[in-house]
C-alpha cells in the first residue's frame, strides 16, 4: 500500500512537472494586414508669380478632392484637412530649394551637405489669400500672421477644409490670392497695404517664398456613427 502511495505521489510530481512544458510548445498566431493609401488627392504642381509689382492682385487656383481609393472605400465617409503655410529655404550654390525643420520655436534651414549656404527666403506667406467657394471650408485673407513667422504663426493662421462623400461635396478648388506688399517709403498716397506688411527697401529684387501644407486632421467612418 505504501509502495503504491509512492508510485502514485511520483507520478503526480512528474505529470505536475511538465505541465509548463507542454504549454510553452502552444501558440497562436493573428495575422495583421493593412492596406494604406491616401484620403486626398492634391495637385501638388509649383505655383509661380514671376515678377510682381506692389499692390498686384494675382490669382491660382489649387484642387484638393477624395482620391479614388477613399471614393470606392464603401465605410470611409468624410475627410478633414488643413492648409499650412510654412517659410522656404534657398541655396544659390545648389541652385536648390531646401528643408526646412522646426527648433526651439523657430524654423531653419537644414544643410545637407552638398552646400551651407542655405538659407530663410523672405517670407511670402502673409501676402497669400485663401478662399474656398464650399461653405464648409474655411478664409483667410491676405495680410496676416507676420513677416518674423515662426511655427507659431503657422498654427495661428491654419485653414480648415472638408469633403465628404455623403453630401457630393467631393472635390474642393482653392483660389489663392497674391496681395503684393509695397516698399516702405515708396508706397502709393491711397495705399491699402498695412504699415506692418510693408516691406524693407533692400529686399527688392529677391525671392520670396511660402510652402502650403495640405495635411490631413481626420477621416470618418460610417460603422464608427453606427456604434
């Protein structure tokens, strides 16, 4: 009776033992997929005045709308964008455009090596309008924010657009206006540009630039209203 105790004592032990073995050899797997496209479609072509003369007004338009992917994707209804203006960064040895990035609240000029002269173009963006003919989107008129503009002034002066599928507002056309700023001191007597945009003699006859970011803020679901 006692050897039978043991035996079966022993067993136990054993069966108690490879217990984690047998569960470290179990597993399951779940498979992740995802297919990534974009919401907007932007015709992302240069927009370029040339030579302007102050107190111009100069008109181009840009087209945001759904992108075909978004147009057939039956739960997706509605995109929520922004348009940002950020400055530019020139190279006269590169002949070249720039990045620019973010630093202690302030924008500069990444060099990248091939020269380092780099640098902050005058700013062009609080001469440029923009006007959506959609209720639903957003104005901004020219003359704002400020010709010091740092990343501050680019999210105080950001315009809000909107598209959606289930109202056939699918294609937004921008019209971007050029207000051309005058030269301090030489200014017209009925000018209509604010002293504060007025613009220091010894910039003539330089470049001036903006970048316009479209970024995307939100896309709804139809199954997210219906939960």
């Amino acid at each position: 009776m006692l050897k039978k105790g043991l035996l079966l004592t022993a067993a136990l032990a054993i069966a108690i033992a490879t217990v984690p073995m047998f569960a470290a050899f179990e597993a399951h797997v779940i498979n992740v997929t995802a297919q990534i496209e974009n919401a907007l479609q932007v015709n992302t072509e240069p927009i370029e005045f040339g030579t302007v003369f102050p107190e111009e007004v100069l008109l181009r338009q840009i087209r945001m709308s759904l992108s075909e992917s978004f147009l057939g994707e039956n739960d997706a209804d509605d995109v929520r964008y922004v348009i940002k203006q950020k400055p530019k960064c020139w190279s006269e040895t590169d002949q070249a455009y720039g990045r620019v990035t973010e630093l202690d609240g302030r924008f500069i000029c990444e060099q990248p090596g091939t020269a380092q002269d780099y640098q902050m173009l005058p700013v062009l963006c609080p001469f440029l309008s923009k006007h959506s003919p959609d209720d639903n989107d957003g104005d901004l008129e020219a003359f704002h924010g400020s010709l010091a503009w740092t990343p501050s002034t680019t999210e105080a002066t950001v315009v809000g657009g909107y598209l959606a599928k289930s109202i056939q507002d699918v294609v937004d056309d921008w019209t971007i206006d050029l207000v051309v700023p005058c030269f301090e001191g030489a200014c017209a007597q009925d000018n209509v540009i604010p002293p504060e945009f007025q613009l220091d003699p010894e910039l003539e006859h330089k470049l001036f630039g903006c970048d316009l970011w479209i970024e995307v803020t939100g896309v709804s679901r139809l199954s997210d209203l219906l939960d």
